[in-house]
C-alpha cells in the first residue's frame, strides 16, 4: 500500500527508496522468528519509511525501516 498525499509538492521518489523485499529482509533479520503481514510505504516529513507489520504468536510488532538508508528506525 502506498500512502500518496496529493496536496503535498514532493511525492515519494520511488526509484530512490529500497524495494518492498529488501524491506521484509531488513524486518526480518530485525526481528527474527516473526511473520510479516502488511507493508506500508509513507512520507513523514519528507523521509520515506516502510512500515513492516509483523506477528510472532500472539504478539504484533511493526519495524520502520527508512527506505532511503536502510536504518531501522
């Protein structure tokens, strides 16, 4: 899913942000032994972020990963 502010200037720069995979592969070593369900790419202030929902058991967790740099966040 991809959160596009129409009002806003600057747009996500898709060719400069890292790939849905590469993502799930940053969350995963992140946070081993869970199950990504749902990925978001959003804008907040100008960075790109993947927001990478997980689930392990019961538990939910959600890594943000600047699709720019790579760091989690």
């Amino acid at each position: 899913m991809l959160d596009y502010d129409y009002e806003k200037d600057a747009s996500l720069n898709l060719k400069k942000t890292i790939s849905r995979q590469e993502a799930n592969e940053i969350a995963l070593k992140e946070f081993s032994g869970g199950t990504p369900i749902s990925w978001e790419l959003t804008d907040d202030n100008n960075q790109s972020i993947w927001e990478v929902k997980m689930i392990h058991g019961k538990h939910k967790h959600t890594v943000k990963i600047n699709a720019r740099t790579k760091a989690v966040i």
